[in-house]
C-alpha cells in the first residue's frame, strides 16, 4: 500500500512540473512574438 501511494504521489508531481514548463515556454513564446511586433511598429 505504501509503494503504491508513493509511485502515485510521484507521478502527480511530475505531472505538475511537466505542466508548468509548458505554460513557462508558452508565455516566454508569447513574451517574445510581442516584443517582434513592438520593434517592428517602431521602426
């Protein structure tokens, strides 16, 4: 009982991460496409 609720814990916590990186890379991405069109209306 006590391996398979760590296994789970486990898997519930990489999940969370795994997740985070993806909205992070998201909003960098996002971040990065605003700051093209910005120098692009200023020139």
């Amino acid at each position: 009982m006590t391996r398979t609720v760590k296994a789970l814990l486990l898997l519930i916590i990489a999940s969370a991460l795994l997740s985070g990186c993806n909205t992070t890379r998201g909003v960098g991405e996002d971040i990065k496409d605003l700051g093209s069109i910005i120098s692009n209306a200023a020139s």
